[in-house]
C-alpha cells in the first residue's frame, strides 16, 4: 500500500519523498486508515517503526490553518518533543510548536497561540494550560507519545490534568 492509497495528500508525500521516505511502514498501513476513521488507537511497535509519522500524517492532513489548536502532543521528555516536531514540520507546512521546561515561556506562548499542533511535555504544558496561555477548545487529537514511559515516570497525575482542560469529543492517540 502507498502513501497515496491511505489517503495522505500529494504535497505531503511529496515532502515524504524529499527525505526518502518512499513507502509506509507496517505500523503506518496499519494504523493511518484507522486515524482517518476517528478511532481511538493504541499502538505498540518498536523505536523506528514509524510510530510517529502514523499518527502526524493523518493529523496534519485534517488541522486547518488560524483555527486554534487542533492536536496535542505529549511526549516524556524536551528531546522527543523536539524530534516530533521535527518529523511534523519535515512533512508539511503546518504551524506546530515545541513546549517544553527550562526555557523562556514568551516564545512557546507565542507559538501556541498561532499554532495547530502543540506538542510538548506535560510539565509545561500544564503549566500553561493553567495560566490561561494554552487554549484547547478546538482540540480535535489528544496523542500520548510513548504513554506507557510517561506513567513510568510518574507523570499521572499531570496527564489526569491536562485531560481535563480537553474537549470530551476527542481522538486518543497512544
């Protein structure tokens, strides 16, 4: 199956393309037709597996420009936030920005206000959710990277938080 068949836009793949990445991984055929149908999924694969594009594709496919942010993603620590991002912004155009703690809040406040995709980790995040810098009224994709790390690293009672300032009517993505 190709990029094409699951349904990813031309000027995505062809961005795909541009960094060799040619053909979809298992978990990607697997996973992005099930992202498009609205379910709520939980994936387990390997590192490298292509976990990341599994979930963002589909995502960056749907979030409109200047409509609030769209997708929250978690991630356990500042360098897998970063490369997620990275991966995002390697695929397409889409504002995303990167929170994350010990760094000046302006910048990230700034960001999420123009941005549809947040991700971040979720110190900060609720950080900023608390003071009212973070908004997720528009929130469509609530993505948990690598979930089962983030709970080994004691942050449940953080995660119960920030769900709380999402919308009910959500897509989970593990």
């Amino acid at each position: 199956m190709s990029f094409r068949e699951l349904g990813i836009k031309k000027n995505v793949i062809q961005n795909l393309k541009e960094n060799d990445i040619t053909e979809p991984t298992e978990v990607q055929s697997k996973s992005i037709p099930k992202v498009f149908d609205g379910e709520d999924l939980l994936v387990e694969s390997e590192t490298g597996s292509g976990k990341t594009l599994a979930f963002s594709l589909p995502i960056i496919d749907d979030v409109e420009e200047d409509s609030g942010v769209q997708a929250l993603v978690l991630s356990p620590t500042r360098e897998l936030a970063k490369q997620i991002t990275a991966e995002i912004e390697m695929a397409s155009d889409v504002e995303t920005v990167t929170i994350y703690g010990g760094v000046d809040y302006g910048p990230q406040i700034e960001g999420a206000k123009k941005s549809s995709i947040v991700v971040g980790t979720p110190g900060r995040v609720l950080d900023l959710l608390k003071k009212g810098e973070l908004e997720l009224d528009d929130l469509d994709y609530f993505v948990l990277d690598e979930a089962d790390r983030m709970l080994d690293m004691g942050f449940q009672d953080e995660l119960e938080q920030i769900i709380s300032f999402c919308p009910d009517e959500r897509q989970n993505l593990l």
